[in-house]
C-alpha cells in the first residue's frame, strides 16, 4: 500500500540563519534514505517544512513495505569453504546455517533451491563462493527509523547542542532541544523513535496564536492543520512569499521602496526564519536622525533589529520602516510604539558616533595605524597604506589621474579604520571615510575615491570619469594579491578567506574600462598588470614575497578571466588568445577577432600548420637568428619567404594599430606557401645550415601568425 508520509521533529528556536539550509538537508535525507531502501521511487515529491520551531517532510506515495531485491555476498575464499573429499567445508556449513540457508552445503559447490544459490566467481585475487538470494524489503517503520537516524547524522548543524531528556540520565545532541515527533503514513502512525522521543500525530502551533496541541489525521492534512488551528504558515517559501508581498504592498501604500533587492533579499530570509505566521507593520523615528549618513542608519536597522528600511524615489532614506512581526493583530499599536522606542537609542548611538568621529580630522588617525596588525608577515595597516600609496601614485601617471590626489586618496584609505562608527560597523568601512574626508574639505575626487575602493567592479561601458578612484581601486587589489599570495596564502579549493578572487575579476574589471575608454578617446594605454605586480613586490621588506609570486598571480588572474570568459565565448578562441597573456585589456577583442579568423575557410589549415610548426620549434635550436634568403635552394621555400616579406608589413601595422581582426585576415594569403612548403621542403635537411635556416623562416612564420593568438589552439 502506498500513502504519504509526514515526519516532523518539534524543537527549541532554531538559529535562523541556518534555517532553510537545515529544513532542506532534512528533507532531502529523508527521502534518499527511502529512496535508498526501495519505499519511493523518481515519481515521489518531496516538500520540505520549515518554521523556528520545527522541521518536517512530506513525501508522497510512499510504500508500506520495500521491495524484495536480489543481493550476492560473499560467503569465504574457496580454499576455506571446500573440504578435502570436496564437499562443502564445517566453516561453510556453520555460515550458511547462520544465514538460515543450511540446505544449499548438500549441492556444494553450486547449490541451488528457489531463488537461493551459491557460485563462485574471483574477485580479482582467488576465487570465492558467494550467497545469491533475495533480499526481503524493509517495512516502513524500520526502514523511517534508519533513514531518520543518519537524516540527523547528515544535518549541516552549526553548533551542536548536548541536552539531557526526560529521564534526567539520558544526554542526546541536536541543533537545539526536541520536544516532539510527528509520523504519518497516511492516516497510521508510524512506530519510529529518535532522540528519545515516540512518534505520535500531535503537533504544536503558533507559541500565542495557536492551538497548542493539534492531532493531525493524515499525512497530507499536515501543512492545512497548522495554518487553519496553528497559525502556523511550515513552507518555509511560501512564508517568505507572503512576507514579501506584505512588505511590498505596504512599502506601496506609503509611496515607497526596499531598496535594492541584493540588500533585500538576505534579510528576507532571515526574518522568515524567525516567524510563523508574518504581519507586517509600519514603524517611524524623528527626522532629526536622517543628519546621519543614510548607511548608519539602514545598517543599524537592518542588522540589529531587522528592520526593512523605506526609501523614496530617489533612494533617500525616510524615516519609516516596516516590521516583521510574529504576531497578527488587529490593533498592533504596543508592538509599533515597542519597536519605535527600541529603534531610537540604536539611531542615537549612530548619530553620537558620527559626530564624535567627526571631531578629529581623517588625516590625523593615519598614524594611529600603525598599531593596527594588517598580518603579521606583511606588518602594520600604515606599512600597507605606504605601499598602497606608491601603487596608486605609479598608476595615477599611467592613466591620467592626479598623481597627488591618488597618493592622498591611498594615504587617507584605511583612516576610518580606527573610527567608532567603522569599529561598531565593520561594513561601513571606505563608506565612512568618504563622508569624513568629506567633512574636513578634502578633494572631491579624493572622498568619491575612498568611497569606491571596497567595490566590487566599476559598472558601466567606460572607466569612471574620476581616475583617482580607479588608480586607488587598482592599487589596493595589487597590494593585496602580491602580499598575501606572496606569503603563501593563495585560494584553495573553494576557499578564499582574503578574496583574491574577488580582487583579481575587479582588477580585470578595470583593465577592461580603461582600455575601452583609451580606445574611445584615440589614447595610448600602457598600463601592465605584470609591471604593477613587480612594483608592488619590490614594495614589501626584502625576503616577504615569494619568488615567482609575481608570475603566479599573472596565471591565476588569466584563469579567472578564462573562467569568465568561457560562458560567453568560443571555449578554444579563449584559450588561444589566454595562452599569450596579452594585455587584460585587448583580451575580448583579441577574441573577437579569432573567432571571426575561425570562420574562413584557411583557418583550420593554418591552426594545424601552426601547432607542426610550434612542435618542430620546441625540438629545434633556440637561436634568433633570421632567415638568410641566400640560403634559400627550393621554391617552395623561396616562395614562403616571399609571401612572409609580402604580409608581414601591413600585418605589423595592422597589430600596433590595435585591428586583430585585420592582423589573422591577411594570414589567410599565407594558407598556399605554407601548405606546398611542408608538401615539397625537407625542414630536418641533413646539411646543418640547410636546416637551421629553414628552422628560422619557420620561427618568424610562427611569430607572425601567433600576435594575435596562439592559433594552434583551432587545430581539430
């Protein structure tokens, strides 16, 4: 018989934060271990339950009993179950017997009876005798106990909880308490035990709102019977549905908005995890307090109170926000006035914050960095501010900034670390920073700078119009990567605690926007992330960094960019131009250009001619020399050097003019000479000179073909 099936453990408040990610790995373990002993099938759905106070599955059409399942175990070696007369041995007997199979040893070695029989086979090292029967499938109860046990076993728990039960004796351990076990097979309960509790069918709703104790009738009657006698709302989506649509509504009817979803989103999710059954109201504090910058106040609110912030159509904050709250009511004015009076002394401590911070100049908490660890191989936050500086003054000349402004900006970067307000909000740091350098009359250019260097990437088709925030941007992540990959701490695996990664797609991020913005205005760009990244080596004290660091981070910052690239490009175009490291900012249209280059008929002739020529040059002689045209005895030869002098010009102008399309077009006139040379010209000749010289008209073909990209990489 199938029917659906109703688990639910009733516990102590679980942490929010976890919450989802603990309904779903319940549920989904669940089901596998069910899944895993033949009650349910790919048919079967699962839904998951999740509420502060509880955690649930429902699967349906789930069997009563397993299904029945041939298995093979493997019994003993043959030399220790065959006897010397042959016959099966007193150890096969006595296993065979305990195995409730006796019968088979009189047909040794291959008895048979039913569906039972022995074999043997090898398993790879001698031969054995094996058990073939079949396996009587699990009743439900036993098989929930089991699948229900490594469900807790399995839980992504943060921290686990040791918690005595009932009996004062017994100690268990959990996420948090568990006060209750719920398991229906369609209207039966199911005899499972876990945690030192009894399966029953009574449930518990909303801690003040609902009916405490709730018999539910079937398996499927569970998510109904909470929300018509809990007040209770268990799917842990469709609760964040609803919460949504009534911070939404309200936000509407007030003339205002969220905020931007990013910011939304994460704080959703946390206070759907802390109600049952959502209400939405309206809080409001004095005006007085948007003189704070709007950052203190949204994060206060946010983060400590979970509040939904209202913004107008400009994105100014307002002084309203909405609550979440636990209880439904229809006049909610004590819970309104509750929050408004614990929302103020939090908006007070922004504001004394703000104006203390404000009574000592930016520029005078430099010094006091010193103090402050950056790591303990890299020194102070001052000795990295220094490095910084010099970063950012370098990149300021290369691309039209201020050199002073960029220095200043650097100089004045980590001030804010050593404020109150950044101290109480780590987030606000650079934010902070720039609303102070604002308020001791610094540059304009400085303050947005110190406000941008936290970002993420610069957005847009073109570089900020204030090039001291992208030098300061630039410098900060170059510090960053050359110091801590150059002490040894470079990503592994999926982890990456200072961000390399992060800090590596913003540089390619700048990169990108400069060079676009150089093109654009017909200007030269000549920054290099290579020379930055020896700059900033030379930086550190003598014997900080790592030889080779340099280089290395070259390759990890190309395979980012690889990574990145390969979801919207032709995978081996990537990889042709990747392969020569050009400049990060010709790295799209260099790919471009191959993929246009790939379309012509000569293309894949020429890829394949490259990547002979490329193996014929690993094998030969390193020299530079060129090419003596006196040496030159077959037309072939003669003709490829031709064609070689004839394209190579337009080709290297073509190059230097930044038209990658143009430079792998004009190689398609190489396609015939380079095809009768390798049909009619012995490149290994016997005579040395012969065959060096031939080696060196292949070595400048192969460095004219591969400008662009490395082309063999188009080679089937």
């Amino acid at each position: 018989m199938s029917a659906s099936l109703l688990v639910e453990l009733f516990t102590e408040e679980l942490p929010p934060k976890a919450l989802q990610r603990l309904g779903d790995a319940f549920a989904g373990a669940i089901a596998r271990g069910l899944q895993s002993r033949g009650l349910i099938d790919q048919s079967a759905n699962t839904t998951a339950f999740a509420t502060p106070r509880r955690l649930a599955v429902h699967i349906s059409n789930v069997s009563a009993q397993g299904k029945d399942a041939p298995v093979e175990l493997k019994l003993m070696p043959l030399s220790v179950a065959r006897a010397k007369d042959g016959k099966a041995s007193e150890a096969l007997r006595k296993k065979l017997a305990g195995l409730g199979h006796a019968h088979l040893a009189e047909s040794f070695p291959e008895g048979k009876a039913g569906s039972d029989s022995l074999l043997i086979k090898s398993d790879g090292k001698a031969d054995s005798v094996y058990l073939r029967t079949m396996a009587l499938g699990q009743p439900l109860a036993r098989a929930l106990d089991e699948a229900l046990r490594e469900a807790i076993e399995q839980l992504p728990i943060p921290k686990v909880m040791n918690y005595q039960l009932a009996d004062g004796a017994t100690t268990v351990q959990f996420v948090r308490p568990v006060h209750g076990l719920v398991a229906l097979h369609g209207a039966d309960i199911v005899a499972v035990t876990a945690l030192g509790l009894t399966a029953g069918r009574v449930t518990h709703g909303h801690r003040f709102q609902g009916t405490k104790d709730i018999a539910v009738a079937t398996a499927d009657a569970y998510e109904e019977a909470l929300a018509a006698h809990g007040g209770v709302i268990a799917s842990f989506s469709a609760r964040r549905a609803e919460t949504e649509r009534q911070l939404r509504t309200q936000a509407a009817l007030l003339g205002a908005s969220l905020g931007p979803e990013d910011d939304v989103a994460p704080l959703l999710d946390e206070v759907t995890a802390l109600v049952e059954y959502p209400s939405v109201y309206t809080g409001e504090f004095e005006r007085d307090f948007l003189a704070v910058p709007q950052e203190c106040l949204v994060l206060t609110m946010r983060t400590n109170q979970k509040y939904f912030p209202l913004f107008d159509a400009s994105a100014k904050l307002s002084n309203k926000f909405l609550i979440v709250s636990n209880m439904r009511l229809s006049d909610p004015r004590n819970i309104v006035e509750g929050n408004n009076r614990v929302v103020r002394p939090r908006l007070a401590d922004a504001r004394f914050f703000f104006d203390t911070d404000r009574k000592v100049r930016l520029e005078a908490r430099v010094p006091q960095l010193a103090a402050i660890v950056y790591h303990n191989k890299l020194g102070s936050q001052l000795e990295r501010v220094g490095r910084v500086q010099r970063l950012a003054g370098n990149i300021a000349r290369e691309i039209g900034a201020d050199p002073a402004l960029a220095e200043r900006a650097a100089w004045l970067a980590k001030a804010d670390l050593v404020t109150s307000m950044v101290g109480e909000f780590p987030e606000l740091q650079g934010i902070m920073g720039s609303y102070y350098a604002h308020a001791d009359g610094e540059h304009a250019q400085v303050v947005e700078a110190l406000g941008d260097q936290y970002r993420i990437r610069f957005d847009g088709d073109e570089a900020p119009a204030n090039r001291v925030s992208v030098s300061l941007f630039i410098a900060d992540r170059i510090e960053t990567l050359v110091g801590i990959w150059g002490i040894g701490l470079k990503p592994s695996g999926d982890k990456d605690p200072f961000g390399l990664r992060r800090a590596a797609l913003g540089l390619i991020n700048a990169f990108e926007l400069l060079g676009a913005t150089a093109r654009g205005s017909n200007q030269a760009f000549t920054l290099r992330l290579d020379e930055l990244l020896q700059q900033a080596a030379a930086l550190f004290r003598p014997g900080t960094i790592e030889t080779g660091a340099p280089a290395a981070i070259m390759e990890f910052a190309y395979e980012r960019y690889r990574n990145q690239l390969i979801g919207i490009f032709e995978r081996n175009a990537v990889d042709a131009v990747i392969a020569l490291q050009p400049p990060l900012h010709e790295v799209v249209r260099r790919v471009r250009a191959v993929i246009e280059f790939g379309a012509l008929p000569e293309a894949g002739v020429l890829a394949a001619a490259n990547k002979r020529i490329g193996n014929i040059l690993k094998k030969a002689d390193q020299s530079e020399s060129p090419a003596d045209a006196s040496l030159f005895v077959e037309a072939a030869e003669k003709a490829l050097a031709a064609a070689l002098d004839k394209v190579r010009p337009a080709a290297t102008e073509r190059f230097a003019a930044g038209d990658y399309a143009g430079t792998l077009k004009l190689l398609s006139q190489m396609r015939q000479p380079v095809d009768d040379f390798f049909d009619k010209v012995m490149v290994m000749a016997e005579d040395a000179k012969l065959r060096n010289n031939r080696i060196a008209l292949l070595r400048e073909l192969h460095g004219l073909m591969n400008q662009v990209a490395d082309i063999s990489r188009l080679a089937a």
